[in-house]
C-alpha cells in the first residue's frame, strides 16, 4: 500500500519493491560532451550502443 501525492491510498500488486529515494542522474561533465541527452540519459542505438557521435559508445 502507497500513499500518492494526493494522499490518497492505493494498493499495488508486486513480487518486488526496489525503492531509489534520492537517486539523482547527474551526468556532471558528460553533459557539455556534445551527446544527445533527454532526460538526464545520453540517447543511443540499442543496437550497438553507440551514440550521436562517432565512436562513442555507452555501456551502463
């Protein structure tokens, strides 16, 4: 059982819980590297995980 923003109760069926308070997805200086970034993630081609940039690969 959760409570939401709006203090309401709701319950969620789940095998698991992986709770991540204050997980922040800085890319600290990656992010000025001139990659294509949408929402704190560095965009690539889950083919090969290369990026926009020649040679760049990304490997989390």
């Amino acid at each position: 059982m959760i409570n939401t923003k709006t203090q309401e109760t709701q319950t969620i069926a789940t095998d698991h819980l992986i709770p991540l308070f204050g997980l922040s997805p800085k890319l600290g200086p990656i992010e000025n590297f001139g990659l294509n970034i949408d929402k704190s993630a560095i965009e690539v081609n889950t083919d090969d995980y290369s990026t926009n940039i020649e040679g760049v690969l990304c490997y989390w």
